[in-house]
C-alpha cells in the first residue's frame, strides 16, 4: 500500500510552502495554500484515513464543492516547519455532500485546523472553477515583500498597478495579461474578504490586498507559485526603479500590443490606456 506521505500532492505541497518559505514571503506563520483535488487523486491513499475525521462546519455553505477534496495549511503553521512533520502542518479535507462543512480525513494530526483564510479559499476556488472550466485547483497566498511595499505608493486601482508592473518586465503581460485585481483594506480571514477576493478573481488570476499580502490561483501549485512570483519579480525592479529617480524610459503601449499580438493574449484593455 502507499504512503500518502509520497504522493504527488503532499510532496508539491512541501516543495510550494517550502520554496515561498526561502523566498521570504511567509515569515511565522503568514500565508497560506490549498489545492483542489480529484477522487481519483486521493483513491490510493485512503487506507490512511483517519478512523473517525473531525468535522468542522463552513462560515458559508460552498455546494458548488460538495464531495470535493482539498489540502490544505493549517492555522498557526509555520511554512518553515512543512518538511519536517507535513502531517502535522498539512491536513487533507473532504466537503461534505451539501457544502455545510468539511471533514479533516488526514493530517492536522495534534488536533490542528486549517488556515484563517480557508473561507476566502473557498469562495476564490468556486469562481476559479468556473472562470476556468475547471483548470484551476490551487489558490495561494502570501506576503510578498515588494508588492506589499507598492501598495503604500502606487495608486490602489487596477489597471494603474497592472500596467506598471507589465513595464518592468516583457514577461508580465504575457504571464498575466488578466492583470491584478485590488482590494481595499480589510479585516483578514473574513467571509467578507472571501467574497470581494472571489469577484476580482472572475477577471483576475491574481488579487492584491494592500498592507497584507497577494491570492494567487492556477491549474497547479508551480504555476500558482510562477505567476506570483512574476509579479512579485516586476514589483521588486519597480521598487529600484522608484529609488534610483524613477522611470527614464519604459516599455510603451505599442510595444504591449504587439508582444500581446504575439503571444496570443488579451491584455486587460483598461491597463492598455
């Protein structure tokens, strides 16, 4: 029979919350990450189920993940820490058939539960499911230090961050060309939160909550990890270019639409002004 602890998901998940780990962006406990999976996924493991799961009801019903399983961080876990216990950190839930709550079917072992923000995970992953067809199953959360920084300077509008994080890198329009949703301030490990994250998430894989930290989604962990780290990458250069005096020059909007031409994307139109 097989270890759960080599499958393919719990070792993705060690290698995710391990690499935002050495990034910097998860200090303590900050940041958090789901990943959506299939019966199929989690058939070979069952055998280490646990005898008699806890039960924990949602804030909110989620229907539209009834019988879903997801793994997920645990509340007060550190990242740092994943590796070397992962059924201690990580914990693997199953929804229930009406979408009123979730049993932890393995892991949080020492009677942990998942993260704060597993609310705002849910409602991000029913939109994600059908902004996507389905593709995506990872939601992703941290605290990434330059673009938390920008959220103190720049304009907290949309198409304003978006377009100056595509002109610190050529890569950007093409990784992200839905750009990045913005949030006002508020209260973390809300519904409330959950829900406005959600509806930027019908326009935009990523969404940033200023003073806090950025949601990111996409078919898979690496790919969730790659768009945030992008963006984080572009919001580091703007960050130099802001101390050394500011733009001289930069990629103009002409350029945009013909790397957007060529790629094959449609950029966010408003980011295109």
């Amino acid at each position: 029979m097989q270890d759960i602890l080599t499958s393919w998901f719990v070792q993705g998940m060690i290698k995710a919350t391990s690499d935002m780990w050495l990034k910097g962006w998860d200090e303590r406990n900050g940041g958090n990450v789901s990943l959506r999976l299939t019966e199929d996924d989690v058939a070979p493991f069952k055998h280490t189920f646990h005898a008699d799961p806890r039960y924990i009801e949602t804030t909110e019903p989620v229907k539209e993940l009834a019988n879903q399983y997801f793994i997920v961080t645990g509340s007060g876990k550190f990242f740092r820490n994943v590796a070397l216990d992962p059924a201690d950190n990580l914990g693997l839930v199953r929804i229930d058939n009406e979408g009123q709550g979730y049993h932890i079917v393995w892991g949080f072992v020492n009677g942990a539960i998942p993260t704060s923000e597993f609310a705002a995970h849910f409602q991000s992953h029913i939109t994600r499911m059908q902004a996507t067809n389905g593709a995506n199953r990872v939601i992703m959360h941290c605290h990434a230090t330059n673009i938390i920084a920008l959220s103190y300077v720049l304009p907290p509008d949309s198409a304003s961050i978006t377009r100056h994080l595509w002109e610190m890198s050529t890569e950007c329009l093409v990784v992200f060309p839905d750009g990045i949703g913005v949030l006002p301030w508020m209260v973390p490990g809300t519904d409330g939160i959950g829900l406005e994250t959600a509806e930027q998430m019908k326009q935009h894989g990523l969404v940033l909550w200023p003073f806090h930290g950025i949601f990111g989604s996409g078919p898979t962990l690496d790919d969730a990890f790659g768009l945030i780290d992008t963006a984080e990458k572009s919001a580091e250069i703007l960050v130099k270019v802001l101390s050394m005096g500011g733009k001289k020059q930069t990629i103009s909007t002409e350029n945009l639409i013909a790397l957007a031409k060529r790629f094959n994307v449609t950029p966010m139109s408003d980011a295109l002004k």
